[in-house]
C-alpha cells in the first residue's frame, strides 16, 4: 500500500526494497551551541531549536554505547542500514555545526547530514566553502537547505523552482558532490512543493513533520531541541510510539495555534516562554 506522504506526490514508497533497516529515526538538529552563555545570547526563535554541547555529547554518546549507529540518507534509502541506525540531520548550516558537531561526531565515528542554505554560506554565523569541503572530504554528506531559507509555501513558478534546481547546482558545483536531499526550510511544505521539489531531482525531501522515517521520497523527522532531555531522546531513538504520537500531537497543536492567533503572534509568544529567567 502506498504511503500517505508519497500519496501526496504521487511517488511510491521503496518497501520493495529487500533488506536494512525499513524504519529509522531521523534526527533534526540545528545549531550546537558551546556554552549555555551562548545559547542564551541566540534570538528566541533560534534558541527554541539550538542545543548545547555538552548536551549533543550526552546525546551521541549515548547513541554510542548502547550500540547505535548512524548511516547516511543514501544508505538507509537503498536499504543497506542496519537494523539500529539513526539519520543525524543539521539543517541552516551554522558555523557551530563545524565547529562544534563534527569534532563530536569524528571522534564517535559518525556520519551525518548537513542542510545548508546557499545564500548564507560564507556569511557571519555560517560555515563557508572550504568547511563544507572539509565535511564531505570526511565522510560526511552536504545537502540543500535551499536557496534564501524562505517558506517555500510562498513561492510559485520560477521562484519556487530556483529554490531547488539553483541550490542543488551551486552546493554540486563548489563541492563536486551530488546533492540528492533536500530539507524543507521552516517545515513550509505543501503539495506543490514537494512536486517541484521531486521534479528537480531529489531523491528525498525531509519534512519537519514528526515520525519514525520508511524509506520513501518524503521523510518525517525528529526534532532534538533544548528541551529534549536525554530520557526523551533515547525514546525517540528506539522507536517508542508513544513519544512519536505526543511529537506530532504537539505539531498539530502548533499548527492550529498559528492559524488561531496568526505566525506573528504565535512567535512573539513562542519567544516569551524562551525568555531568559
């Protein structure tokens, strides 16, 4: 039977796929942070997803010790992963994903994900080339996080393809990587997107939508932010159901709130509960 998000696309699912992992969480990161000093200093809206390091250590030290591995979208895609993986996803490419996350994730032998934005690439804050080369020289894979980090909902024609298509050339042609993956800016994410988004070539989009991930051309994700305790985040690693349904009960609501009280206000509120004590 065909999956509700590839029903959308009209893409089937690869259940066909015979062996690896047919499940797997993929785990959204954003920013990690090297002190909490730091964390506090990020704009409310970025510090509601940001995590600290010492926090990311726990998270991937656990991962290590209790025999987790983690595998490349490619490889848990085509069914070559093994049954205890996990995805480890950054989207936005800030600087501290360099800086910060990968000395983390060699030194535990992992792989992972990095969803940069093309503009931002170079700027204050973000990593640049010569970063985004050492990434991939390492074994890691750089993706698209598209062009301008813009909700996605509110583009049509050529400013919705460019999103897609100007972005997967740009990150190919400075990285001599294919770019297979795209990550949906802000979660923005409709039907026509996700179409315009296959038909440049993707493989794979990930959605911020909250689930266990199958292999199929739209991928739910995990969101691990500040508030994800390490209780919580060995559930999501394996596979609690409960959690997932609390995850995307949680989502809902959020989308509701918005359409209630409108994006502003919801994030004025938003940044009121993040507000330093």
């Amino acid at each position: 039977m065909t999956g509700e998000r590839d029903r959308v696309v009209g893409i089937p699912t690869r259940k066909s796929i015979s062996g690896g992992a047919s499940r797997a969480p993929v785990l959204m990161y954003h920013a990690v942070l090297a002190t909490r000093e730091e964390w506090t200093r990020r704009a409310p809206a970025a510090r509601w997803y940001d995590v600290t390091a010492d926090r990311f250590e726990q998270q991937m030290e656990f991962l290590a010790q209790t025999g987790y591995g983690t595998v490349l979208l490619e490889e848990f895609l085509s069914g070559k992963a093994p049954a205890r993986s996990v995805v480890l996803t950054f989207d936005d490419g800030h600087e501290s994903n360099f800086s910060v996350a990968f000395p983390v994730l060699k030194r535990c032998r992992f792989r992972a994900e990095f969803f940069v934005t093309v503009a931002n690439v170079g700027q204050p804050g973000f990593v640049n080339w010569a970063q985004l080369s050492e990434l991939v020289s390492a074994g890691m894979s750089v993706q698209s996080h598209g062009l301008h980090h813009q909700p996605l909902t509110g583009h049509r024609g050529s400013a919705l393809r460019d999103e897609f298509r100007i972005s997967k050339e740009v990150l190919e042609r400075n990285l001599g990587a294919p770019v297979k993956y795209f990550a949906i800016p802000g979660g923005f994410a409709n039907r026509d997107v996700y179409r315009e988004g296959l038909a440049a070539g993707y493989e794979a989009i990930c959605s911020s939508e909250p689930g266990l991930a199958k292999r199929s051309a739209i991928l739910p994700r995990v969101a691990v932010t500040h508030s994800t305790s390490q209780a919580v985040f060995a559930e999501l690693v394996s596979h609690k159901f409960l959690r997932m349904i609390l995850m995307k009960a949680r989502r809902q609501l959020g989308k509701a709130a918005k359409t209630l009280v409108g994006v502003q206000r919801y994030e004025a509120l938003k940044r009121r509960a993040l507000k330093p004590s």
